[in-house]
C-alpha cells in the first residue's frame, strides 16, 4: 500500500488478471468498500470471475509457504 497524505492507496486486480503471488485475494466493490469474501489465486494463473459486474480484487494475505516460486 502507498501512503499518499491521509489516503490510503491499495492495489486493485482485475478478474481475469494473472496472480502477481499466490495468496488469499479479498473482493471490492466499485467504489472500494469491502465485501467480506475472498478467493484463493496462485501466482501467474488467472484470478476468477467475482460475483458482481466492476468488483475487483485486493491482496489479503500473500502465501507464505513457497508457492508459485521457480524450483
């Protein structure tokens, strides 16, 4: 996240967009509020469709057991 003042910016994905890690991704809504729901993506596979037309994606929680990294 990028600290710009008092705002916060967060990095949105779009659905279909590759994964930039693997990890638990939270779903915004078009103006940003929170959902509640997550989706699991690994790194450079698709994110999935969401539930609703201009939700997005934000990283929750990056994966922490090695996963999607080259051998």
């Amino acid at each position: 996240m990028a600290d710009t003042g008092d705002v916060t910016v967060t990095k949105t994905y779009k659905p279909g967009q590759q994964a930039p890690v693997s990890g638990e991704f939270g779903i915004v809504g078009p103006r940003g509020g929170a959902t509640g729901k997550e989706r699991t993506a690994v790194q450079g596979r698709p994110l999935p469709p969401t539930p609703k037309p201009g939700q997005r994606y934000v990283l929750d929680r990056p994966a922490r057991n090695g996963a999607g990294k080259p051998k």
